[in-house]
C-alpha cells in the first residue's frame, strides 16, 4: 500500500475539503429511508439500532476508526475528543458523536471499549461495531465504499437528523472551525450567534510569547496536541513537560519518529508507558529528523519558559498555559442575541 506521511495527509485532506465541497447538504434523504437501522453493538456490549438509537432527532459527529490503526485513526479521534472539550456544554444532550469501526471482523465491543476510554469517558460518544455486512452497509452509506480498513476516509460526517443538514469536514481543519461546523448544524444556535460560521483568521492566538512561527510549534499544535498537553496534565499520552529532561535524545527522536518501530526493538522505557497508558499506542506520524529536532527543541523552550513562570512569586495574570488542550468547558455564548 502506498504510505503517505501523515503530515502530507493531513494537508491533502484539508485541501480536498476546501475545494471538494460538502456532500448531501440540504436535502433530507439522509433521513430514516436513508440509513440501515440495524442491529450494532457499543463499546458497552450494549445492543441498539443504527438509525433509531444513534440518528434519529439528533446533531451528530460520525467518524470512522479501527483500533489496530497506527497512524491517523488515533490523531483523528484526539482532535474529535478536543471538539467535545469545547462543546461539553451540549455533548449527549442535543449533539452526539459516533465512531464507527471500518474493521468490525476484528474490533470486538472490548477493543472498542479499550480504544474508547483512552479518548473519553463522558455520555454521548459511542463506538460501534457489529456484523461486519451491517458495518459496511453503514460505512458505505456515509462514503466509505472501501473493503480495507487502512484505505478509509479520514473525514468526518455532521449532520442533523431532524433538518436532514448533512456535510462532510476534516478533523484536521481548526479546532474552533469543526467547533463551530457542529453548532451550526443546530438553528436554535445559529439563530442566536449571527457571526459568520468561519472565521478564516490566521492562527494569532497565545499573545505575547514569542511567538512567530518557530516551525515545532506549529507541528505540536497540530499534530502532538491533541495528545499531549505541555504542563498542563497527561491527556491521551502524558504531559510532555520536561521531557527533554526524563529522556535522552536518540531515545526522543526515536520515539517522535517512528514509536513502533521502539516498541519492536523492546525498548524497557517504552513498554513502561505502555503500561501505563493503555487502549491507544502513540502513532507513527510521519515525522523526519527535521521535525524530530524542531519539536524537540519547542518541547525544552517550552519547558524552560514554564519553569520561568512557576519560579516567579505569584505575578499578575499571565495567560501561561497557551495549550489548546486545556481549554474546558469554553463557549457559551449569551443565548438572545
Ligand atoms: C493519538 C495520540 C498521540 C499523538 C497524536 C501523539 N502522541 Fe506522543 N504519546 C502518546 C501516547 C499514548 C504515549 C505513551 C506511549 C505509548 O503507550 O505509546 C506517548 C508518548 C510520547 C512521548 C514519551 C513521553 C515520556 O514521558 O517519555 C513523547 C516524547 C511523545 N509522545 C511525543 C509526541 C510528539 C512530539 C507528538 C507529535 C508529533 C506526539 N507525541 C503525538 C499519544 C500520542
């Protein structure tokens, strides 16, 4: 199979979005006639219907995953799990997300479920499986013709089954569009928030430290983000605070470059993390030694400048933690406009 690096991915990905345009806005025939209301198993071993439990009457997020991927599926998931972060205030009332496998002859309810807890423990994300004719069937349905797992689509569906609104989006576009793409599926939300629903503006966040564009930053937003946070507390993998302190270098690039290929040499620090972080292996994200070392060298400037922050006694409000990761419970908006 041809392999792309991830990072190229990505950036195709983003561009087919923005010139490919969106698929079966506007009409409804991705109602109840639509899609296959079969039988399809949780993570929780727990029985529903496609269409009647997971569909109907609601805002959705679907996306398409299986637990042995070592490349996108888990990048893919993290940057979902940093949209749920930001509409916490809605997830499993009014929006859900919906992961389906593209493998269901192998991810059983227990892998799903394993896969599912290393991402999100909250109500409203549910991962499914179930007989893999009916997975297909699904699959096929939202666009994912392919009959091998590492060939499916890397984009996300939203939709809301109630106004028949359906499109596709990248969960590698910005966080705060993909934020926004989901609330827009609502018209109670989009009466009350007359902004444009896109806001093109350039990544200017995360005033006052110096900023512009030292190149590992931008990757670790992008790429490491969803995952890591810097200072701010394990997320998917661990904080990545002072790392370039616990570690030496050749095990660093070792480990940002190719993760699996440590892991087949039995490397004793990695099966340790392995060991505490489970349900979801660090993937190989095509990183080169150029960005092994840029990533590097923005993980100690990083870390130095926290440590900076954390020795000076109690300053004023310095907005330290610039980490995407770390905002919670962000948005809500006045709801009367
Ligand atoms: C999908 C989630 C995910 C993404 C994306 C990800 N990581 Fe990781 N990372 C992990 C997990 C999980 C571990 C723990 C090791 C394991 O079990 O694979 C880890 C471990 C690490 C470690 C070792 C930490 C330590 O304490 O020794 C480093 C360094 C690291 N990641 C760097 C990166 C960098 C740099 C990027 C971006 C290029 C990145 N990671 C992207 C999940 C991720």
């Amino acid at each position: 199979m041809k392999r792309w690096p991830v990072a190229m991915l990505i950036v195709a990905i983003a561009l087919s979005l923005l010139y490919g345009g969106s698929a079966a806005a506007g009409s409804s025939r991705w109602g109840k006639e639509y899609f296959p209301n079969v039988e399809v198993i949780t993570q929780n071993g727990e029985k529903v219907h496609f269409y009647d439990d997971l569909i109907k009457g609601k805002i959705v997020l679907i996306s398409f995953i299986f637990t042995s991927c070592t490349d996108l599926c888990p990048l893919t998931t993290a940057r979902i799990t940093q949209v749920v972060d930001r509409i916490e205030d809605q997830i499993g009332k009014k929006i859900f997300v919906v992961s389906i496998t593209v493998d269901p002859e192998n991810d059983t309810p227990a892998k799903l479920k394993s896969f599912a807890d290393a991402f999100y423990k909250g109500p409203g994300w549910t991962f499914i499986t179930g007989k893999p004719d009916d997975i297909r069937a699904i699959n096929a349905k939202l666009g994912n013709k392919s009959d091998v797992a590492t060939d499916h689509r890397n984009e996300i569906v939203l939709g809301n089954d109630a106004t028949g609104e359906w499109a596709r989006n990248s969960p590698f576009a910005d966080i705060e569009n993909v934020e926004l793409a989901v609330r827009d599926m609502d018209p109670a939300w989009r009466e009350g928030h007359h902004a444009p629903a896109t806001p093109l503006a350039p990544a200017t966040d995360q005033k006052g430290l110096k900023l512009q564009a030292e190149p590992g930053q931008v990757l670790f937003k992008k790429i490491c983000a969803p995952c890591h946070t810097i200072g701010v507390g394990d997320r998917i993998g661990p904080d990545l605070l002072d790392v370039t302190v616990r570690r030496d270098r050749p095990w660093l690039e070792k480990m940002i470059m190719n993760p699996f290929r440590l892991r087949a040499e039995k490397d004793p620090t990695l099966a340790e993390l392995d060991a505490r972080y489970k349900g979801v292996r660090m993937p190989n994200l095509g990183m080169s030694a150029t960005d092994a070392a840029d990533l590097i060298s923005y993980l100690a400037t990083k870390s130095d400048e926290i440590a900076e922050l954390r020795a000076q006694p109690e300053t004023s409000h310095v907005h330290s933690q610039g980490n995407e990761a770390a905002h919670h419970g962000h948005g809500s908006m006045g709801s009367h406009p």
